[in-house]
C-alpha cells in the first residue's frame, strides 16, 4: 500500500508541475533548458445581443394568413427559427398554425437541396426555393451585412409559388 501512496503523490507532483527541466546530455559540457508550460484558461462567451424584429411591413399575405391567433408558447423552435439571437415574427393562419417565420439575424440554416431561384428584396438579390420539408425559404442580407442585417423568410406548408413571391415582393423596408 505504501509504493501506491509513494507512486500517487509522484503522480500529483508531475501533474501539477509548471517547468521542466531537461537535460542534454548529447554535448560535452551539460545544458539546461527550462521549459514553461502555457497555462490555459477557459472564457465564455458573452451572450449575443438578440436583433430587434424585422424592419419591414408586408403587404400582401394571402387569404387566411395573418389573421390566426398563434399561441407563442406552443411554437416549436425548429431549424429555422432556433439561431441564438435572432428575433423572429412569426404569421398564423386561421386555424391556429404558422404560416411565415420572418427571421432577422441569421440567413437560412440549412442549404437548398434542389433549385433555387433569385428575387428582389430591399434592393438587394435575395434566394429563394423550395426545401424537402415542404417549407419555401428566402435569405437576403443589406448593407453593411452585420448580423443583423441578415433575414430569413420561411413560410412553413401549403403554399404555392405564385403566392411566395407575391408576399416577398410586396414587403418595404420601414424604419427599424
């Protein structure tokens, strides 16, 4: 038992050692060379300010839409609207589900899988396709292209592309 005790404070020891010696025995006369190791700290990091909504006023949604009662806390976060400090508007249908995620802080969380198409939006180019969840995506950012500047649009099934496009192309940019 006492060479365990002996071979756990030896342990310690070198654990808890911040210098090394060596010694180099390869020429004549001995050198010694004193190696400090780095110590290492652990920082988190400060909490992202979230974005304030959206700088902008929608004026075409189609019928049914904007008009449901959503009940926030029975919103999912999902992969779309789940970025850390992002500030998300969210758009019911009448029977109670959402129907548009308007997300400012974040461009869109996952790639397009299939063809995507191009449109404009506060005078900048904007993306925007069909995802395999059956959700419609645009992503677009304006200057001078900080986090928040950057906005998610999805609008979660059914939708239609005519109608898409309509809403994206009737938004203006309000002050915000």
């Amino acid at each position: 038992m006492r060479w365990l005790s002996v071979f756990l404070l030896l342990m310690v020891a070198a654990c808890s050692a911040t210098t090394v010696e060596t010694t180099d025995t390869t020429s004549a006369v001995a050198a010694t060379t004193t190696t400090t190791e780095p110590s290492t700290t652990t920082t988190r990091a400060s909490a992202i300010d979230e974005c304030p909504p959206a700088p902008y006023e929608i004026g075409f949604l189609p019928f049914g839409v904007g008009e449901g009662g959503l009940r926030m806390e029975e919103i999912e976060p999902d992969v779309w609207t789940s970025v850390g400090g992002t500030q998300t508007t969210f758009f019911g249908r009448t029977d109670g589900t959402v129907a548009i995620a308007m997300i400012r802080g974040t461009l869109p969380a996952v790639d397009w899988p299939a063809e995507k198409g191009e449109i404009e939006i506060d005078g900048t180019r904007a993306a925007v396709g069909p995802h395999p969840d059956g959700t419609w995506a645009a992503g677009w950012f304006v200057a001078p292209r900080e986090r928040c500047d950057t906005y998610t649009m999805v609008f979660y099934p059914p939708w239609n592309p005519q109608d898409v496009e309509a809403v994206l192309l009737s938004m203006i940019r309000v002050a915000g």
